[in-house]
C-alpha cells in the first residue's frame, strides 16, 4: 500500500512550497521580489481593485514591505519578468520564456477555431497592419488601433477587430506586453520587450513534458494527474499520463495516499522523499495573513477544499441577491488554516480600509485573542492600501452566515 501523507503534513508542505509558512517578512524589491515569483511559480493578473490588484495581493501575502511600485521596474526596465498566459494572465520568470514557443503554436491552432465564433469578422485582416504600425512607430495600445471600426460596450467578446487582433498576436507570441499605463496593456513587437539571452528555440516536446509536469509537482508538493495538468494548463491529459507513467517506471515519484481535511484519502503524486520533505516543512506562523482570491494557493477551489476544508467561490458574477458572501470576499489564513472570509474595500477619497462583513469558519469562531490579530492584520493591509485608517460596519461579525 502507498504511504500516507497526514492532511496536516500535507498542508504544512504545501504552503510552504507557495512561501506562505514563513513569516511575511524580508526584502521584496529587485532580485528578491524576482526570485519569490519564481519560487511560486507565477502571480495571476487580475483587474478588480477592491483593496489592491490581485497580483500586488499575493506578494504582499508573503512580504508585507512590498509596494506595488516595486514590481514595474522589473516588467518594464529590468525585464526579468514578463506577463502572458498561464490559465489565466500572470506574471512570469522571463526564463521560461523558451517554454512558452509551444503554448504560442497551440494556442494559434486553438484560438483559431474558437475565436472564430467569438467574435466580430475581420480582426485576421487586421494582423499585417498592425504590425507593420508597430515596427515602424513603436508600442500601442488597444485605444490607438481600430479608428472607424465598431467598438462595442460589452465585455471581452465585444472587442473591436483591431483590439481582437492585438490579443491574437499576444496570445501567439508575435507581440508582448511593454509596459501597463494604468492597467491597459501597451503591445510591442517581441524582440523589443523579451531580452535576447530568452528569445531561444523551443524546447523539444519531451523537454517541455518533462519541464511542465515536474516543476508543477515541485511547487505543489504532491499532485494527481488533472492538478498537474492544470498547473501551466500547457499539457493535454495524455501527454501528463504517459509522463506520470514514465516516472513512476523510472523511481523519479512514486504513489501516495493524501488524507483531506475531512479524512478522506486520494491517491496522488509525489517524489520518493515526500515524507521527509514534508516533516521538514515549517510550521507556518500563527499571525493571520489575508488572501487574494487568486492566491496561487487558492486557484485550484477544489484542492483547497480537500486540503483545508474551506470551500470558497469568488461571487463577482453572482447577481447580488444570490451571493452568499460578498461581490469580492477575501480567504483568511491563521497558521495552516483558512479560518473565515472577510469583506473589506479600500476608500481612498476618505483614506479609510472599511470591513463590512467577516465569516468564520464552524471550527474557528472570532474569540478575542483571534479579532486582536485580525484587527492587526487589517491595520497593516490598511497601510499597504495607502489608508490610515480602518472603519468596521456595526454588524461586520457575521457568525451565522459563515457556519
């Protein structure tokens, strides 16, 4: 029979291979913001700015003397860090750049065949042009291309063709993203945003295999076959099972039981020293830490359930009379535990953090000692929002509502 990996070695290894059992202390500007990116892997991009941007979030998660001006110089000067997709936008180690080669492929065969019915004709006819724009007056923006065509007041599918275009050469690799002026993406040509010692040939298909599957498995810890996949969403599932296959032959990983939150067990994915590894995993601090909704811990919604017994769904498209929560509720670690939800916003008119709503988990009710580190958790979250000063609703503590 495998050996079992406890739920709570399981959730001590993992949060400590996403930097979340360690004190969120430590410098986060330069080379050591770069490198706590890359250990985690990637950062999702996000636009909702409820308190601040989900990217600038998940850093601050792990070193509370981040600021978000920290993170331009190294996209836009230093350019060891670049934005494209993983199963969303995020922010990437330029390193892995090489890898990406396959994704641009698939995804120009892929898009092609979906885009198609997506959205409005003519944004293929509009390719040529808008590189040929480019390479002769440097960057744009979606706003600069498409004058006279139809601009739509939806969301993504209502792009104008020449905004579908832009997309389209990014998501293929032609173009790359310069720089943000605000939250907009400004569009060069590749080879004037990606640095010359990164703009290589594309691995093999057994490198990239290889490559994608075990460094998803190192950074979660412990996987089955559909978490590895979904970690770079860059594999198909057959491609990922011939590659568990071939590892396990070879003693690379081996089988183990995983126990959830609950007791349950599920065979998964490991390296040999997984037992070892994860009795070596810190134990992360008792202070709480309040979470992005696309923390890179939380992303997989179902892994987090099984792990730590918090079932969590953002609520942004649910109509407001049917939420549960809140529009943009955010998750609430203490230790190796998601405790609760907290519904908070940053009002910068009024340089006020207010907290209109928290949830506690059954098993872990606000008692004093908890609400005292709340509290200290929301005063330092209120000083990376710029405000100075934290305002609670008269019936933030909702206990019924989270049990």
């Amino acid at each position: 029979m495998p050996d079992l990996l406890p739920n709570p070695a399981a959730r001590r290894l993992f949060l400590h291979r996403h930097a979340l059992a360690e004190a969120p202390t430590g410098p986060a500007t330069g080379a050591d913001l770069a490198r706590l990116i890359d250990r985690i892997g990637f950062v999702q991009v996000d636009s909702i700015n409820t308190v601040e941007r989900a990217h600038h979030m998940i850093l601050w998660s792990r070193r509370q003397s981040y600021r978000p001006a920290a993170l331009k110089p190294l996209l836009e000067r230093d350019r060891s860090l670049w934005e494209h997709w993983t199963h969303d936008a995020s922010i990437l180690p330029v390193h892995l750049h090489p890898l990406w080669q396959h994704r641009f492929a698939r995804d120009a065969e892929r898009l092609h065949k979906n885009w198609k019915s997506w959205f409005r004709d003519g944004y293929e006819a509009q390719f040529d042009t808008i590189l040929r724009r480019i390479e002769a007056d440097g960057p744009v923006t979606s706003t600069d291309v498409g004058q006279g065509e139809t601009r739509g007041k939806g969301g993504w599918w209502d792009w104008h063709p020449s905004k579908t275009a832009l997309e389209w050469l990014w998501r293929t690799g032609q173009l790359a993203i310069s720089r943000r002026d605000g939250f907009q993406k400004v569009y060069d040509l590749t080879d004037r945003v990606i640095p010359t010692a990164h703009r290589l040939p594309a691995p093999d298909p057994e490198t990239l295999i290889d490559w994608a599957c075990s460094s998803a498995l190192d950074n979660l810890g412990f996987a089955d076959a559909s978490e590895l996949r979904a970690y770079w969403h860059a594999l198909t599932p057959a491609e990922v099972k011939a590659w568990v296959k071939t590892a396990l032959a070879r003693g690379e990983i081996i089988e183990i039981d995983l126990e959830a939150a609950d007791g349950r067990r599920k065979r998964s994915f490991a390296r040999p020293d997984v037992l070892t590894q994860a009795a070596m995993a810190p134990e992360p601090p008792r202070r709480m830490r309040i979470l992005s909704p696309f923390d890179p811990a939380l992303r997989d919604r179902d892994r987090a359930e099984f792990l730590f017994g918090f079932h969590y769904r953002i609520e942004v498209f649910v109509p407001e009379p049917q939420r549960k929560y809140g529009y943009y509720v955010f998750p609430v670690l203490e230790s190796d535990r998601l405790i609760g939800r907290i519904d908070v916003k940053a009002f910068r008119d009024t340089s006020t953090l207010r907290v209109k709503a928290y949830w506690p988990e059954p098993d872990a009710p606000l008692t004093p000692q908890r609400q005292k580190k709340l509290e200290a958790e929301l005063h330092r979250l209120a000083s990376f929002a710029a405000c100075d000063q934290v305002a609670f609703l008269d019936d933030w503590h909702r206990p019924g509502k989270g049990a």
